[in-house]
C-alpha cells in the first residue's frame, strides 16, 4: 500500500511509541523522499533504524537515523559495495548474513581489510547451524556478535 508521508506520520502517532525500523526491500531506493521523512521524524523525537543492503549511499540518512548496512556474503549471490564501510559510526551496525564455512571466512576477510567503527554481527540464514557462526567467531576472537532471527524461531512474518 503506497501512503504519503503526512499518512505515514499519522500512522506512526495512532501507533505510539517512538521507535522505528525502516527494513525492505531496500527502503533507500525510496530516496530524497525518505530523507525529508527521517529528518521530520527525528524531529519529532523518534528513533529511527534503516536496514538496508549495502548498494546505496546511506550518509545522507545518518543525521537522522542509525545505519544497519547488510553485507552480501558469497552464498547469497548478491553483492554489497564495500567502499560504504567506512562511512558506518559508532552508532551504526554491519550485518553479514552467513550461510556455510565460505560465507564465515568473507565475512572475516572484510573485517581485517577494513576498520568498522559500528558494531558488527554475523546472522546465520535460517536453516543453517548457528553453532558453527559462534564457534567461529569465538576460536577467531572476532569483535562481531551472533544475531539470530528470532521471528522466524518464534514463527512469525
């Protein structure tokens, strides 16, 4: 359902609360859009998280919102730009969603090529070990943290 912003501040005051989670598809496609809503948002005292996939420019979303840059990893057949890493703060997160063995070592391999300011997790695909993701960071002494997806243990869309 397409709604304009007006409909979407509307929506978001009926809700309550002040926290949001801007998640896609890949919501930065939404463009200059978006950012007049985050800025009028932020404004207005919400706190805002975007996800996106990591092939958009995100810094003109930063003064408002809190990154989380997904990094493709080999298995899923998409690719990521790299070059954004550096632009991720303190207050921003990466996310390598890992599927198997090859997916771990990329997701390593980046991490000691570029310096990540934000925190870092590796989120196993449903339907792999995530045993294997932790005891992979763990024997690595990696500074990431394991993120499982929760609603979909919980079963829930």
């Amino acid at each position: 359902m397409e709604m304009s912003a007006d409909e979407i501040e509307a929506e978001l005051r009926s809700l309550g609360g002040k926290y949001l989670c801007i998640t896609g598809g890949e919501p930065l496609l939404q463009g200059e859009p978006l950012v007049q809503l985050v800025r009028s948002l932020a404004r207005q005292g919400y706190a805002i998280d975007i996800e996106t996939n990591g092939t958009i420019n995100f810094s003109p979303y930063q003064p408002y919102a809190s990154i989380c840059m997904d990094i493709k990893c080999p298995s899923s057949g998409g690719r990521s730009d790299l070059t954004f890493l550096p632009l991720i703060s303190s207050g921003d997160c990466v996310r390598f969603v890992v599927a198997d063995r090859a997916d771990l070592e990329y997701a390593a391999r980046v991490m000691r090529g570029q310096p990540i300011a934000g925190e870092i997790f590796f989120s196993p695909v449903s339907g792999s070990d995530p045993r294997e993701a932790a005891n992979f960071i763990l024997e690595r002494d990696l500074p990431a943290r394991l993120q499982l997806q929760l609603h979909k243990f919980l079963g829930v869309r």
